[in-house]
C-alpha cells in the first residue's frame, strides 16, 4: 500500500479502513491530509476485492476538529481555489460505500467529511458542528447544503449561525446519525456494520449507492429513472444469477463482483 503522511491505510477481509492520522492536531484537514484521503480512497474503489470502506479518526478526542486552520488563516481566495477542492471533488465521487466511524469531534470540514460518506456511526462522546462562523468564514465543503438535505432548515439555520456543537444522540434523533454506540466502540462498530455491506453483491451495492444519492440531486422523476436503469442493468451480472439462484438452492450466495 501506498506511503501516506497523514493518514493511515489497512484492510480487514473487503473492508477498507482508513484513519486520519494526526491526533495531537485532532486530525485536523490540511492540504496533503485531503489529498491523500482522496488517493486512499480511489485506490480502495479500484479494488473489487473491497466491498466497503470505514474512514476513522486516530485518537480519542476527534474524527476530524476542520480545515486547518493554522494553514487556511493567510491564504487569498485563490490560493483556496486552488487548494484542495479537487480532492474534496474526488472524495465525493467514491463508488464503493464508506461509513464515518466518528469518536469525538467532527466540525467543519470533519462533520462535512462525514457528510460526504453514507452512513456515520457515532460513540456517545461525539459532537457534531459548523463552527466556521466564529472564524469568520462559512461551511464550503458542502456544510449548509448536507446539513439542510437532512436536518431541514431551522435546524441548520441553528448550528450554521451559532456553531454550536451538537451531541451524538441529537443527531441520530435527526437522521443524521445511524447508530450510537458507547465512547471508544464507534469503530468496531463501524466495522460490524461495513462487513455486512462486504459481504452484499459488490457491484449491486455500487449501484444502490449510486441510486440513494441521486435521490439528493435530482427530481423524483429524474431519481426514479436512474434507480430503474440501475435495477435493469443488475440483471446482466453474474451475482445476480447467483443470489437468486442461492434463494431458490436454499443457501448463502456466493457473490463474486461480476
Ligand atoms: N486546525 C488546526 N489546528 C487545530 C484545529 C483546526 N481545525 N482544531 C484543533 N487544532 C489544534 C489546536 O490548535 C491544538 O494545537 P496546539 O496544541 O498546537 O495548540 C490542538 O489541535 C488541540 O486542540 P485544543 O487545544 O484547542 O483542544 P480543546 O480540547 O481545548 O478544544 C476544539 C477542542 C473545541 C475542537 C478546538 O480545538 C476547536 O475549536 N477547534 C477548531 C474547530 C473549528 O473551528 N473547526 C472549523 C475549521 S474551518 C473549516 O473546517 C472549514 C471547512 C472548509 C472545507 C473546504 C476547504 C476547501
């Protein structure tokens, strides 16, 4: 596997694991940090051997506390064009599933980060935020947007404008969390739930991804079309022979990411 700096890369059976690797700055994103994430994260998708990803946090404290903020502070709105955009672009477009296992903080762009993935298990001590308003600036990996989709308006007018911190529990009452677990478990966890995503057809579980989210960026109509192609396009893979045929045979499928 690959050399990183900031991020640390493992594999347990089809799971992918990557941990945000600098706990003494509470993983805080730098440049190289959301590069190499983004690396990670295509090399795992390129991979059909990897059937989902868990991206984690290094330390107690924090999934990630944000952007740098000791590298952002003099940088001119082109130098942040230019920064690292991209890589953000680049996560987004992961095909495989990934779940946040969050322990502790995930602010600005730690809590967008988890956004960006499909589903977040979260331990009780974690605290979700948008506290760029008290750095003067705004959410801008797609804070206000993820949020509102989920969270609705008032609720999102809330934390964006205040930055308060929101706990674990309150955000699994909204949706945006999918399962608590006690402080220290979020990975395990985490990996409980990515190893039954593993074990699905693998390019089924591509598609019902892919199908899932186009429910956040298109119309009903345009939603119902893709999930149908995605349904039909099923019927040409070898697995689905297979999960079938399993059902009928009476046994566990034997899926092979074909
Ligand atoms: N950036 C850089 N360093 C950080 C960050 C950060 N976001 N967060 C914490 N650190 C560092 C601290 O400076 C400190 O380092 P040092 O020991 O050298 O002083 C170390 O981590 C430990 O932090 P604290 O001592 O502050 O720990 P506390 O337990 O007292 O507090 C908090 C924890 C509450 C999490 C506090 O650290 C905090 O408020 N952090 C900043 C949170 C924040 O404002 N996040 C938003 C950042 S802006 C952003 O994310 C914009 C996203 C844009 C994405 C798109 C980019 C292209």
């Amino acid at each position: 596997m690959a050399d990183y700096q900031y991020i640390l890369v493992e594999r347990e059976e089809r799971v992918g694991i990557i941990t945000l690797n600098r706990p003494k700055e509470l993983n805080a994103l730098n440049n190289q940090l959301v590069s190499e994430l983004a690396d990670a994260l295509e090399s795992f998708d390129r991979d059909s051997t990897i059937g989902c990803i868990v991206v984690t946090g290094a330390g107690e404290k924090a999934f990630a506390a944000g952007a740098d903020i000791k590298e952002m502070a003099d940088k001119s709105p082109i130098e942040m064009m230019e920064g690292n955009f991209r890589s953000w672009e680049r996560i987004k477009r992961t095909r495989t599933p990934v779940i946040a296992a969050v322990g502790g903080y995930a602010l600005g762009g730690g809590c967008e980060l988890a956004m960006h993935f499909d589903m977040i298990v979260a331990s009780e001590n974690a605290r979700f935020g948008q506290p760029e308003i008290a750095l003067g600036i705004i959410p801008g990996a797609g804070g206000t947007q993820r949020l509102a989709r989920v969270l609705g308006k008032y609720r999102t007018m809330e934390m964006v404008l205040t930055g308060a911190h929101i706990s674990a529990q309150e955000m699994a009452q909204h949706g945006l969390v999918n399962r608590v677990v006690p402080k220290g478990e979020h990975l395990k966890a985490a990996l409980e739930l990515a190893h039954k995503v593993a074990e699905q057809a693998p390019v089924a579980a591509r598609l019902a991804k892919e199908s899932v989210l186009a429910a956040f960026e298109t119309s009903l109509e345009e939603g119902l079309e893709i999930e149908r192609k995605n349904f039909f396009l099923l019927f040409s893979t070898e697995d689905m022979r297979e999960g079938t045929r399993a059902f009928v045979e009476k046994r566990k499928a034997q899926f092979q990411g074909r």
